[in-house]
C-alpha cells in the first residue's frame, strides 16, 4: 500500500499511479479542465491570461494542458506556447514539427549504428557432419 499526501489538499489517501493528488482534488481539476476546454472553443480570440482569469485557473495549469496536448487551438488563436527544444511557438505539444523530425531522424541514426554484425555462416562439409562431438 502506496500512502501519499495529496500536492493540492495536503491529505492522505493511497497513490496508485499518475499525479500525486487525492481522488477528490483530481475530480476538481478535471472540472476545471472541461470549464477551461468549453470557455476556449466559446472563445477562440481569448489569450491565455483572459482564460485564466475567467475561468479562475492558474496559466501554469493551462500551460500544462497545451504540454498535454489535452488542450488544443485553432490556427488563429493567439494561444502558443514555445517548443522546448528551439524556442519556436507551437499550438500544442513540447515540441515543434522540426524538432520533432530531428530527434526522430537522431533516433534511426543510433539505432542504425548499433546493429550487430551477422555472424559468418561455417561452410559445412560431409567430413564435418560425421565426426564425433563432445560436450
């Protein structure tokens, strides 16, 4: 049994996976998850501050979301947040389309690079099968 204290509350309550946050704080954050995704799709020209003051949730949170990719935005919403990695303003997600294609070109290259070698194949003859072979 996994006792934690809840990030949020400061109770305790068995962790089973996931954030560190009691079932009931949880619940209020997933509230105002879909408070934040329906004033957002109500509101396509709002910035990120107007929808955290009207829906009294921290930017941090919505920044997370967007990390998430649990929150995304239209083309013409003013809402981006930079990649990680270049800095570049994304919709969603960490990182941007050209990092993103970086890191996995990064990834085949080492993983083309790491290959074994193929074992030689032994050339059988008749005399080789009849002998005798100990263990």
């Amino acid at each position: 049994m996994n006792v934690r204290n809840c990030r949020k509350c400061g109770r305790i309550f068995n962790y089973v996976a996931g954030p560190i946050m009691c079932p009931k704080c949880r619940e209020e954050q997933e509230s105002k998850f879909q408070e934040v995704k329906k004033y957002v799709q109500e509101h396509h020209g709002a910035d990120i501050h107007e929808v955290s003051t009207e829906c009294d949730v921290d930017t941090s949170q919505i920044h997370q979301w967007i990390r998430e990719e649990r929150l995304q935005f239209a083309d013409d919403s003013p809402i981006r947040i930079p990649c990680e990695s270049c800095g570049a303003m994304i919709r969603a997600g960490r990182f941007c389309e050209k990092c993103k294609m970086d890191m996995a070109n990064g990834f085949k290259s080492v993983m083309g690079q790491n290959k074994a070698p193929e074992p030689e194949k032994k050339v059988t003859t008749a005399r080789d099968k009849d002998r005798m072979r100990y263990l």
